[in-house]
C-alpha cells in the first residue's frame, strides 16, 4: 500500500486528542492522511488512505511522510507549514497545489462577519469553479 501511495495525490491532517503518558492528560496529536484516489478521473484504482501520526503540524514532518514521493501533482491545505513542500528538490512532482476548500473557508467567514463584497465575490467565483469541477468529472466519465 506504501509503494502505491507514492502516487498519491493529497495530503493533509486533522487533530485528535492522544495520551500524554506520564501526565494522565491528553494532547494534541496530529493524524496526516496521504490519500491516493483517481476515481475523479475515470480511474481504474481502488481508493487508498494512509494515516501516519506526527506530535506537530511542520512541514518536516510532511516532508518526511512523503519521502520517494514520485507523483506529479500533490495537494495540501493552505497551511504556511507546507511552503517547504514547494522546493521542487524535495518533491519529485510538477506542482503543489493547494486545496480550494481551505481558502474558501476564509472567505465564508470573512462574507459572514464583515458582509466584504470581495470576500462574497471570492465564494460565487470558487462555487463556479466547482462547477466547472463537476461537469469535467462527468464528461471524463462518460467519456471512459
């Protein structure tokens, strides 16, 4: 499963609580998913997940997960942790790419709070290129 996620096309993490042994606490862990799933594109490949765990949020430890990464798009949040994945040194692939759905999310926060037309525009605009995203699946599956 580890050779075939080295095509993998996302990466990304989610917090959980862990044990803090010795202290009888939990703390923040952090759980990054590597995830392989061409079925957006008419692909004949089961998905696959992978869950590794990390104590932090740096890029390194992202780095580290994916090491002899050999796709060639990778995509991730917007988090400022991840610029070192741009070195195309580190990254055997053609362009890191980050996910719409993160930077959306500000913009939704932003339109609510502060009612900015910019901010609402930026969601109208990303909701189009959904929708742009949604008709190319479909065609790419007829089209199989």
């Amino acid at each position: 499963m580890r050779r075939r996620l080295a095509m993998a096309d996302r990466l990304d993490e989610t917090t959980a609580p862990v044990l803090d042994p010795g202290r009888g606490q939990t703390k923040k862990g952090y759980f990054w998913a590597i995830v392989f799933d061409d079925r957006g594109h008419s692909g004949p490949s089961p998905p696959i997940v992978l869950f590794r765990y990390a104590p932090g949020r740096s890029g390194a430890f992202a780095e580290q997960f994916l090491e002899g990464f050999g796709g060639r798009f990778l995509q991730c949040d917007g988090y400022d942790g991840y610029d070192r994945l741009t070195e195309l040194a580190r990254l055997q692939c053609e362009k890191l790419v980050h996910c719409w759905s993160h930077l959306r999310r500000r913009f939704v926060k932003l339109a609510r709070n502060s009612k900015s037309p910019i901010a609402e525009a930026a969601v109208r605009h990303i909701a189009q290129l959904y929708a742009i995203e949604a008709m190319v699946r479909t065609h790419t599956t007829k089209a199989a």
